[in-house]
C-alpha cells in the first residue's frame, strides 16, 4: 500500500500551482501549517487525507491509536467544530487538541 501512495505522491509533483491547492501536503513540515480554511478548499478525498496524516502524527506523539468505532467519529466532530469556531486555526492544533481532550478514552499503543 505505501507503494501505491509513494507512487501517488510522485504523481502529484506534475500537478500546476492552480492544483496544487487541491492535493494535501507531501510532508509533515507543510501540512502542519495549512488551516481550517485551506483544507476545507480541498477536494473532500484530500482534505480526508490531509486529516488522517496529521491524526495519525499526534496520536503517535500522544501514545494513542485512532479507533475506528464511534470514538474516532467524535474526534472527527470535535475537529469539525472546532475549525467551525476558528477557520483561521491550523487544523493540525485542533486535531492534536481533540486526541489530546479525548486522549484518555483512545486505545495506547
């Protein structure tokens, strides 16, 4: 599967500037920057994307894993609501704050 997305990745490096707004970041340095507002201009597949890269990153960080039940769904909506509150917040700050306020309730690594 990494093949496949390494090979995704490298495809994405062709894309125009006009595009480029539309696909998530390459790496961790870029995607910790975009805000609320840039994501929710992306393509819905790549703002998927962008959210389950940076989840991923702060819940290694916090010690935790992301659950595919209904508690991932209320980190989603606590992400959600949050960048409904502060659009100019980086989305990567307000999911780290949502594994962070619901750290105790995910699974440890």
């Amino acid at each position: 599967m990494r093949s496949a997305v390494a090979g995704g990745l490298c495809g994405l490096l062709v894309l125009t500037s006009a595009a480029w707004a539309q696909v998530p970041p390459l790496n961790f340095d870029q995607a910790a920057y975009v805000t609320c507002r840039e994501a929710q201009a992306m393509q819905p597949e790549a703002r998927k994307q962008l959210a389950v890269f940076l989840a991923e990153h702060s819940a290694r960080y916090r010690g935790v894993s992301l659950p595919n039940d209904e508690r991932g769904g209320q980190l989603a909506m606590l992400v959600r609501g949050g960048c409904t509150l502060a659009p100019d917040a980086y989305l990567f700050t307000v999911i780290d704050r949502a594994i962070l306020a619901e750290k105790d309730k995910l699974p440890k690594r």
